[in-house]
C-alpha cells in the first residue's frame, strides 16, 4: 500500500512550491487541495478540490486516503485580509473570517484525517507520522510587541492553541504535531501588506525547502508540540 503526503492548500505560494520538493525528497503519494486544483501530469500527485468554509469538503478529500497511510499532513491554508494597525479598524465580520480559515479550518482537517494517519514504524528514517500547521510568528503571544494585525494575530495564536491540543492527544500515538512559521515569504497573502529588505524576503521554492528540512529532521517525539521557525528555532507561544 502507498504511504501518502497531503497538502491543504496545495495550489499556491508555498503550498504549491512544496510538491517538487516532496516528490524529489520523499517517497509518498501526494494528495493535494486547493479550491479549484488543477489535475497533475504526475502520476504520484492526486488532487480535489477542497475549501475551509465548507467543512464537507474535507471529508470527501479524507475519503481518498487509505486507512493507516498517512504520513505527513501539511496545513497550508491561511487568509490575510487588511491588517487592522488600531483598534478602531476591527471588523467583526473580518475577524470571523480568520478564524475561520486560519483556526477552526485547521482543527476540522485534523478531525477528518485523523484516522488516515499510520503508526510509528519500528524502523526506517522517518518512523513518526507528522502534522504541521504553517503558522506566523505575528501568531506569538510572547513575541507580540507590536501590537495590530488583531485578526491574525488572534487567530494565528488559535492556530497554535490547536497545534498544541492536538500534539497531546495525537502525541499518544505518536504523531508529531508543530506549528511552523516559514518566514516572510513573497506570496499573493503577504505581498499587498508586508514590506520588508529584499534580503529578508523568501521565495516561495526556499520557503518549501527549509519547510521540508525541517520535516525530515523529525526523528522523534520530542519535536512534538512544538513552534519552529524555518531554521527549527523555537518560538515563544
């Protein structure tokens, strides 16, 4: 049987920029989602359609992992509306919509492949399955000194909260849960609204690369739990 990879919100920016990655660097079968994904000429990268709003969505993607044949989960779903920079600026409708996607969408994904994941394998180089939520470091409460950005920050720090709850429950089969912030990346997310040296800005593709090291540094529980940065930093939650 065919072990599989899944990246939520596989069709741009770093999701997209993980695929060759994945496939060059892991042996799994890839399932990749996106609202309107385009089919792949590989015969390793399946795709479907799936959108955070829509939570029946999820399952039917679920459906087309085997049982006991995950690996690697990759949440890769995220929104950034307009950046509240004073209080004033809050929108309630605005901040419903981050939680949307950027919190409860990555709780309800782990809720439905739950049970597509494998066990830990006596032996080999990756034997821990594992969960990764691609987070931001504006998501840290300890490293908020800023302020603004409420919507996001509120629910990138959910985000974490999930991360967290489900490296304790998940923890107990061993899968290994981390939240990761990849960096200021030139994506159609944070491009209107980031502006940064160009030194300091990644491209998608290194993005991907320094997300897949990392992943394939995970030898064992005790990344588990944890918020990393691209070069496997912690953060402060």
């Amino acid at each position: 049987m065919s072990q599989y990879a899944v990246v939520l919100g596989g069709t741009r920016g770093i999701g997209a920029a993980l695929i060759p990655h994945l496939l060059s660097r892991t042996p799994y079968t890839l399932l990749v989602t996106g609202r309107a994904p385009s089919q792949s000429t590989s015969p390793r990268v399946h795709t479907t359609p799936v959108d955070y709003t829509h939570p029946t969505s999820l399952a039917t993607a679920a459906s087309l992992v085997p049982p006991r044949s995950l690996r690697l989960l990759i949440n890769c779903v995220g929104m950034l509306e307009e950046p509240e920079k004073a209080l004033k600026k809050v929108d309630y409708e605005r901040v419903r919509r981050h939680f949307e996607v950027n919190a409860l969408g990555a709780l309800m994904a782990a809720k439905e492949f739950e049970g597509c994941f494998g066990p830990v394998e006596k032996e080999g180089e990756w034997r821990h399955p594992v969960l990764v939520n691609l987070s931001a470091r504006t998501g840290s409460i300890g490293d908020n000194v800023t302020g603004g950005w409420y919507s996001y920050r509120m629910s990138k720090a959910a985000l974490n909260q999930v991360t967290k709850s489900l490296s304790v429950e998940l923890g107990r089969k061993g899968i290994v849960s981390f939240s990761y912030h990849p960096g200021t990346v030139d994506t159609d997310l944070t491009r209107p609204h980031v502006r940064v040296p160009k030194e300091h800005l990644f491209t998608p593709d290194l993005a991907a690369e320094k997300l897949v090291n990392v992943i394939l540094s995970v030898k064992g529980m005790e990344d588990n739990g944890k918020f990393y940065d691209y070069e496997k930093r912690e953060i402060p939650w």
